[in-house]
C-alpha cells in the first residue's frame, strides 16, 4: 500500500518533468528561437459589465540569453484591478522542479514611467536568475478587474524569435452580455459552447515556429495571429457606457469632461489682454496655444479613473501642470473663452501606430490631442509639448484614425496626413578637396515636417552625447572636425529646421601617384542592402513619404582633370524615384542627388523589385571620379 502511495505521489512531478523537457520540444521550434511558449491558458470570466476574473499561466523555456527579457513576470494593479495570487516556478532542461516562487522573492513597487508625479498603479515583478540554458519558468495569476473599460486581448507570439508550443484564450461571458472581439490573421473561427447561463468562446494555437524580423516589415501585432475582444455595455469609475458604437463610447469619454472647462478670472485676462485686438482666428489660436505652452508643462497623474478623466482647467491654471487630457481640455477651455470652438481628441500616439479601426470600437487610446474643426482647414493642437509648432502632428500623432469627442458622441476622424513634399531635407554642399586629398565643406540643410523632428529634439532635448550620435551619423565621415554648427528654427502648420556645419576632413579622397579619387556623395548614402537569402514572408510597410535633394559642388586642385566620371542613374519605381548626376565644370564637380519615397503598404511578392531598387542607389551613392594630375610638356 505504501509502494503505491509512493508511485501515486510521485505521478504528477514526474509527468510535469515529461512536460517541461527541453527535449520534448520539436527541432523545428527550436530553430531561429530565443524563447519558446510552452504552454498557455488565459481564461477571462466576465461576471457583469464592471467585474472580470483573469486566469493567467503560462510556461517559456528561456533558450539562450537573448531571451531572458522572456524569463520573468510583471503584472500591473491599482484600485480597480487586484492581483489575487501569483504562483511561479523553476525548471531545468531536464524539466525538474529546482525552485518555487516565494512571497518576499515578489517585489511591489510603484508604476514610475518618470512622467508621473502622483499614481495609484503599482507593478508586482519576479524573476527567476539562472545561467544554466536552456531552463523553463511558470508563472500564474488570477486578476480580479473591478471596472471594466477594454478586455483581455490575446496575442500568443509578441515578438521575433519567439516559438510557441500551445496557447490558449478562453472567454466566458453572461448570456446577454454581447461581447465583441476581432480577429487578425487567425485561421478558422473560435469554439463557441452556449450553456444558456453563459457563453464560452475559445481560440487556440499549436505548434508555431519563432521567426526571423524582415525590413520594412509591418508591426507583430498586424502580421501574426491576434484577438481583440471588448464589451458591449461597461462600467468604469462609476460611470456606465456603451461602446458598441463610437458614438456611444464617445458619450461616455463626453461626460467624463463635463464641468470643468472653468477658468481662473486671472487667466481670462490674459488671454483676453493676448487676443482682443486680433480679428485673425488663426493668429488668436497660436497665440494662446504659446500661452499654454509657456504656462504649463506635462506630467502624467494616474489616479483611479485619471486615465480617462481629466483634471479641472481651474487645476491646470493654479498648477501650471497637467497630463495630455488635462492640457488639451485646457487648451479647449482658453479657446473657449475667447469665442473659438474646439474639441478633445483620443489617439494612439507613437511612432508606426496604425490609430483605431473603424469597424471595431475598443479603448485604443494611450494620449489625446485637440483640434479647432473648421469646414476648410480644421487645426490640430499638440498640448503636451512646449516646443513644438502650433499645428503639428508629425509621426508621433499624424496620418491615423482618432475619436473626436463631441456632445452627441465620437466621431471617427483623420488627422493630418504629410505627403513628400511636407517632409523635406534640402542640402546644399560647398568644399574643396587639397592635393593631398583633405576635405572642407560648408554644409547648409532645410529639413521640414518629419525629417525635421528628430533636429528638433536634438536642439530642444537632447543631451550633447545624444547631439554628437546624431551629428556622426549625418556626417558619417571615417574622420573629421566640425569646426562649427548652428540650427535656426521656422515654426509653422509645417515647421521647419536650418542647420548649418563647417567641417574639415583629413585624407577624405584616396590619393595615389598622379590621381585623386574623390566619392563626392559625402553626406547621404544609402546603407540599407536589403538580405535575399530566405523567401519574403510579410508585406512591405514604408511608413512614411519623404523627398532629398543634395547639390554638391567640390573644387578640386588646379592642374587635375577627369580620368573617369561616373555615370548619371535614374530609376522610377512604385516605392519612389531616385536619379542622381555628376558633372566635372572645369576645377569644380558638381552633383546633384534627388530621393523621393512613396508610403504605403505593398505585397511580399514585390521584394525582389524592393531589393534590386536599392541595390541601385547603394552603388550610385558610391560613384567615384579618378582625377588625373595634367602632364605639364616644358
């Protein structure tokens, strides 16, 4: 009895080593993976429209030390989201046991993004430590969501190199409770079981092998298999809603603003005393847009529902501070005040996001923004930064989809979309090249709209290390001396930046007997070689439109002529054009580069034309000429 007490206890340690053997795992998995998922249940019950439980375990062997990102747990809570339990463990190749997680091995720490002055978020994290790969961790959870505004998403590979073995989203719902969900490169449809009580749907995944990033390929979240759920009716903070539609989740973000447009007297005044006597609405708006901006500054407060609602406009005044909802219902509450109607917006910013999907309504929305709609030219208002241009989207907010909040709800609406001509980098290059092949030049660039973001930052916020990363890669030069650089800033709808470089590079061109070799493409070469070796997978995504134009003209020793100039190319394709000259005027050479590139989104079959395309101006942007030094006949 007691032999087989023995073999009974011993079953499931024994069967849990079986699951978790490194072994066990398919070679086809294994190749090209950093991680592999080895199991997975998210399990999401959904009690009403204010209560969810969330059940989540799951099991990654960690192959190697690129994915130890993969190794630990981080789950988020607050005031309206607990986490129950959290159970983890440790796991050789072998698949045996070797440690348990312990209570006080769990840190609790606040949620500090460095924006945040006060937050009632906090982060429970664990991590196993090993230096023994390939091992597996396990973790678990149970979070109870007490206000329910966007439900469980599943997306079972989150990024390149990551295998999955099995994976699991499971969601039970009340009968009448209509939920919502889309799906995204996921074959088949979910198993859906109906109790008469409630409503079970499940989706599931086997057996994917990890892959490798392709260039220009679209974000994981648009290209691997993905399920967006959302409810229907919801409670959230105290206040009900229904997001079936946009215009009902609309209603619902509307009333969470109402009462608290009231200005200070003092703040009436100034902007009144700022804009009485300008009848141009445009002016007026930039002018108090400035105001905003020299009178308060961004920082995040996330407090129980303070990541819808914002705070007071009378707050932002007294505090001179708020967080992008505060600021934008601010800036909406200062144009208010002087006759000039205007609304809040909600939008996915970042660099790449796509914005909401119209056919869908879900709590997309990570920052807000406002415009001043107008039937011909409706402008659109950044509050969270006091440097840039009044009208300015650009890549952080631009060319996406948003919900314009107004009193009868949301309203799906674009914001501005910038073409090649808006994105502009204009560069203008005059040197000369010694006999002994050093280099001076005098550098001008105009960069506008996207192209000049990234000088913005660099003159607004950007540490001197960060300036000198971004100067050596423009300039990209094996060795030189900037001897001077200055920027001068056009603010405007498409703002613009000047800078100027003085630089000096010893042995620029090769010099060898009686010739010179000169690549007089200095400063804007193509370094993209796109890889041929694997069959292309994803479509293509060039995310935006741009146009370059460098003019160079380089004086060369006297008593030098050509031996050899390079051919001019010009290509015309559906991802752009590209054309570039080269010309020797007597002791001058003279080049002229013009890069223009199409955004859109284009099928994997044209990779080939992709890549021979770039090929093309990989070699023109490294012509050279060979200059020869003239015999002189006594």
């Amino acid at each position: 009895m007691r032999k087989l007490l023995f073999l009974l206890c011993c079953i499931p340690a024994c069967v849990e080593a079986q699951t978790y053997a490194v072994a066990n795992i398919p070679d086809s998995l294994q190749a090209n993976a950093r991680a592999i998922k080895r199991s997975e249940s998210i399990r999401m019950t959904v009690k009403s429209a204010s209560k969810a439980i969330i059940r989540h375990k799951y099991a990654i062997t960690v192959m190697n030390e690129d994915g130890l990102r993969y190794s630990g747990y981080s789950g988020y809570y607050d005031k309206m989201i607990r986490i129950n339990e959290i159970d983890g463990k440790l796991f050789d190749a072998s698949g045996k046991e070797i440690k348990s997680v312990k209570k006080k091995d769990i840190t609790d720490r606040s949620q500090d993004d460095d924006m945040s002055l006060i937050t009632d978020g906090r982060i429970k994290q664990h991590r196993f430590y090993s230096t023994s790969f390939p091992y597996t961790v396990e973790y678990e959870d149970e979070i109870e969501m007490n206000g329910i505004f966007n439900l469980e998403d599943w997306m079972p590979i989150p990024a390149q190199k990551y295998a999955l073995q099995q994976s699991s989203f499971t969601v039970e719902v009340p009968a009448d409770y209509g939920l919502r969900f889309k799906q995204f490169n996921y074959a088949g449809a979910p198993v859906v079981t109906n109790s008469g009580k409630t409503i079970t749907y499940q989706w599931e995944l086997k057996n994917v092998p990890g892959f490798v990033s392709e260039p220009f390929q679209p974000d994981v979240s648009q290209v691997l298999p993905h399920v967006m759920t959302a409810p229907t009716k919801f409670e959230f903070g105290g206040y009900q809603g229904d997001m079936s539609t946009w215009q009902g989740l609309g209603k619902y973000i509307s009333s969470l603003y109402v009462g608290r447009d009231a200005l200070p007297e003092n703040v009436k005044a100034d902007i009144h005393r700022l804009t009485d006597g300008i009848s141009d609405r445009k002016q007026k708006i930039r002018l108090i847009y400035e105001y905003m901006q020299q009178n308060t500054r961004y920082i995040s407060i996330q407090l129980g529902i303070g990541g819808l609602q914002p705070f007071p406009a009378t707050d932002v005044a007294t505090k001179k501070y708020g967080d992008c909802k505060a600021l934008s219902n601010y800036m909406v509450s200062l144009l208010k005040e002087v006759g000039i109607w205007a609304n809040n917006v909600i939008i996915t910013a970042g660099e790449g996001e796509r914005g909401l999907l119209e056919d869908f309504p879900a709590n997309y929305f990570n920052h807000a923004v406002m415009c001043v709609p107008d039937a011909k030219d409706t402008m659109w208002l950044e509050c969270t930064s006091q440097t840039v241009s009044a009208g300015y989207m650009g890549g952080f907010t631009g060319n996406r989809k948003a919900l314009f909040i107004a009193d009868d709800g949301g309203h799906v609406v674009s914001t501005p979309a910038y073409k090649a001509k808006d994105n502009l980098q204009i560069r203008s290059i005059m040197g000369a090249i010694n006999p002994d092949g050093h280099l001076a030049v005098d550098v001008a660039t105009h960069f506008t709209g996207q192209q000049q973001e990234r000088v913005h930052g660099l003159v607004h916020g950007a540490t001197e290390k960060e300036r000198e990363e971004f100067l050596n890669e423009a300039i990209s030069l094996p060795t030189y001396k900037l001897e001077k650089f200055n920027y001068v800033e056009t603010k405007g709808i498409i703002p613009a930046m000047d800078e100027y470089l003085k630089i000096s590079a010893p042995n620029y061109a090769a010099v060898s007997g009686k010739r010179i070799f000169v690549m007089p493409n200095l400063f804007n070469r193509n370094g993209t070689k796109l890889p041929t070796d694997k069959p292309r997978r994803f479509d293509i995504l060039l995310d935006y439109p741009y146009q370059d134009v460098d003019s160079i003209n380089l004086a060369i020793p006297n008593g030098y002529e050509s031996e050899a100039v390079p051919k001019d190319v010009s290509l015309k394709t559906k991802f752009g054009s590209y054309s570039i000259s080269f010309k020797l005027n007597g002791n001058s050479i003279a080049v002229v580069r013009v890069s223009e590139r199409n955004a859109g989104l284009f099928p994997a079959t044209d990779y080939a034309a992709l890549v021979s395309y770039y090929e093309e101006i990989y070699k023109a942007d490294r012509s050279r000429f060979v200059l020869v030094k003239r015999d002189v006949t006594p």
